[in-house]
C-alpha cells in the first residue's frame, strides 16, 4: 500500500509540474507575441485609442456644427417672401 501511495504521489508530482511548465510556456509565447503586435504597430505609426477617441470626439463636432451651418442656411431659404 506504501509503495503504490509513493508512486501516486510522484506521478501527481510530475503531473502538477508538467502544468505549471505548461502555464509558463502559454504565459510566454502570448508575451512574445503581444511585443510583436507592439512592434508591428508601432512600424505602421497608427495612433493610441486615446488620440483615437480626440480625434473622433474631433470630427463629430465639426459634422454637428456643419449640420447647424446647413440649416441656417436651409432655414433663410425657407424665409423668404415672395414680392408682390
């Protein structure tokens, strides 16, 4: 009974290392390849989510004042009385 609890606790032993090593390797490779889509990004000069998010806060309020100019105009159009 001792010889067959000693080899249970070794093969559990090996098994739990095995998973640990396993964890260690996955936690790596998805490292390395984080710092490659870094690098990636950085060689194609694309902008951060916060200079994204400027510069979309940006042109919406431009289109929002285009859309204001627009029906000024539209609504001076509407204005208009005809002579007599």
């Amino acid at each position: 009974m001792s010889k067959s609890r000693f080899v249970l606790d070794k093969f559990a032993k090996l098994i739990e290392q095995g998973l640990l090593s396993y964890k260690d390797l996955s936690e790596e490779i998805i490292n390395i390849l984080k710092s490659k889509r870094d690098e990636i990004v950085f060689k194609m000069e694309l902008t951060s989510k916060e200079e994204f998010d400027i510069l979309n806060k940006r042109v919406s309020n431009l289109e929002k004042k285009l859309k204001e100019v627009k029906n000024a105009k539209s609504s001076k159009k509407t204005k208009r009385v005809k002579k007599l």
